[in-house]
C-alpha cells in the first residue's frame, strides 16, 4: 500500500501526541487526531501586500504542499494588531487558526489600557524571522547621510515627520528611540501597514520612514536607507551601515514576526507545525525570498522564541516608562 505524504504526516503527528514506549502503549489507539483536517487560516495583523502578508503567502504555499490542507493568509489590520489577536485568541484551539505577530504584539499589553487578548493567549510556534528596521528617508530631502539628516531635522524641530507601520510598532519604537538619542524631535505619523507608510513617503506626505530595511530598499532612486537598528549589519544588506556604527548604540531594536497558536492548542499539533514550517523558513529559496523582502530568516523553536520575546518585553516596558511612546 502506498503512504502519501500527509497520511505519513498524520502517523507522524500521532507518535508526537505521546505514545508511550511500553507494549501496551504501542498498541493503544493513537490520542490525537489526524492533522489538518481542514485549510489552515493564517492571520495577519498588517494590510495587504505589505512584507508579512508576502512572506505568509510564501510559507503556506509550501505548507499547502506538505500538509496537504491549503493555507489561506487572512489580513485583519487595525488597532496595532489588536483585532487580529483578539480574534485569534477567541478561534478554536485545533491548530487551523494561526496569527503572525510582530512587536506590536508585545508593547500592546504595555501601552493599551484595555487589551483583547494576553500574551498567555498564545503558544509561539516559531520565530520565523528577524526585521532590521531602517530609517528610510525620501530622496526628496536631499540628505546624503544620517549626519546631514539629523542637522537638518535640528533646524526644523517638529516639522519633518516619520512613518511606521503601526502605532506601537517596531517602527515607532525605533523612531522614537532615535529622536532621543540624536535630541531631535521628528513628527510620528502610524499607518495601517508598511506599503501605505512606504507609499505616502514616495507622495511627499512624510519624510521618512522606520520600517523593514528591504521596504526602505524597495524604491531605489526614491527612497534612501541610512541606517537600521541592529548591532551588526543585514546580512541581506550590508552596504546599509547600523546606528552604531554612526554614533548611536542606544538605537538597537529589531523588529520579528513569529507565528502563534491559541494557548490551549494540542503540543502535538504545535511541535508538528513548528518542525515543518522552521524546515521551510530555512529551505535556501525560501531564505533568498524572504531577504529580499528584508527578512532575515531565524526558524526558532517556541522555547528560543518565549526567551526573546521576555527580552523584548522588557526593554519595551523601559522605553514606554520614558514617556516617549504613547498611543
């Protein structure tokens, strides 16, 4: 008799739901269901067309093609991820309702008074990727370099204004820790999504822009990347120099999209969909795509995953107390 691959997916996912290695555990029927028994629903927290929207498309195609249930990617934006999340949070916890999230996730349980969804909400199933988010700014500026940017920002204080992809976001983190730093005071102005942040720099509505160094990348002649905020330089993208490197250490945030789970969804279930999509995050064609998109893939288990994002959450928590982010 011929196995095809989602009936040895199925068999695989059982001996993960515990089989225990004694002869009468051996016989026992297996405790967890066949997986997936209907297409998986990915939800997004950002609009259409932006990079986690193309990334997911990605994945779940090649995840269609193991799994064999097809994976439709959803975009839900608004509320800095928070209709997504909550949404989530609430589906049924079989494994078909997924949700990438991205710092937002985090500093929502900071900044919001009322929140509909917990961190606890959510098991991590991977870390799929880490975001050097860069200051891209529109050419029309005519600054050359991040000095010259900062010098003219301090002529204008207050007139020159930045887009991110959401209030709350990486982009607004980062933004507001690079106004601290260089003493200068740029306008915050959020969007629903990296490509309406993105598209309103290239109409004149805002200057710049804090968002994924492949997005500041996008418009070459358009828009000019001059920095991204990590401690060492994209590997997609080394000719962008960090804000380290040009006098600001303090401005290192990088931005993550990790897919998650409702909290109460079978182990089994998760350390299924944790193994094949960190194999497909890491497949060199999937890796190459999603540098171009300005992603550098990780594939973290869920145990790596938990110990960033408490990283995150803390040094979130620190900049909020500042009082230099608010929604």
């Amino acid at each position: 008799m011929t196995i095809n691959r989602r009936q040895a997916l199925a068999a695989g996912l059982a001996t993960l739901g515990g089989a225990a290695t004694t002869a009468h555990a051996q016989t026992a029927p297996a405790a967890t269901p066949a997986y997936p028994t209907a297409p998986i629903r990915i939800v997004i927290p950002t609009a259409a067309g932006g990079g986690h929207d193309t990334m997911m498309r990605l994945i779940g195609q090649k995840l269609t093609e193991r799994l064999g249930q097809p994976c439709v990617v959803e975009s839900r934006p608004g509320a800095s991820g928070a209709i997504a999340a909550a949404a989530v949070a609430q589906a049924p916890a079989d494994g078909h309702t997924l949700m990438v999230g991205y710092s937002a996730f985090l500093s929502n349980t900071v900044l919001l008074d009322k929140v509909p969804y917990k961190v606890e909400d959510f098991v991590p199933v991977s870390m799929l990727a880490l975001t050097p988010i860069a200051l891209g700014i529109s050419e029309s500026l005519a600054a050359s370099t991040l000095k010259h940017y900062v010098a003219i920002a301090k002529t204008r204080p207050g007139q020159l204004s930045y887009a991110s992809y959401g209030p709350g976001s990486g982009g607004h983190f980062v933004g507001e820790l690079f106004n601290m730093a260089a003493g200068i005071n740029t306008v915050h102005v959020p969007y629903k999504g990296e490509t309406p942040a993105l598209l309103d720099v290239l109409a004149g509505q805002v200057q710049a822009s804090f968002t994924s160094v492949g997005g500041a990348r996008r418009y070459p002649g358009r828009i000019r990347a001059l920095a991204v905020a990590t401690k060492e330089r994209s590997p997609s993208y080394p000719d962008v120099p960090t804000f380290a490197e040009l006098g600001y250490p303090e401005v290192d945030m990088p931005g993550w999209g990790a897919l998650f789970a409702p909290a109460k969804t079978p182990p089994a279930v998760v350390q299924l969909l944790t193994r094949e999509i960190n194999r497909i995050v890491l497949l060199p064609e999937v890796k190459a795509k999603l540098s171009e998109l300005g992603f550098d893939a990780v594939g973290w288990d869920g145990a790596r995953t938990n110990e960033f994002l408490k990283e995150q959450l803390a040094s979130t928590r620190k900049l909020v107390a500042s009082g230099r982010i608010k929604l």
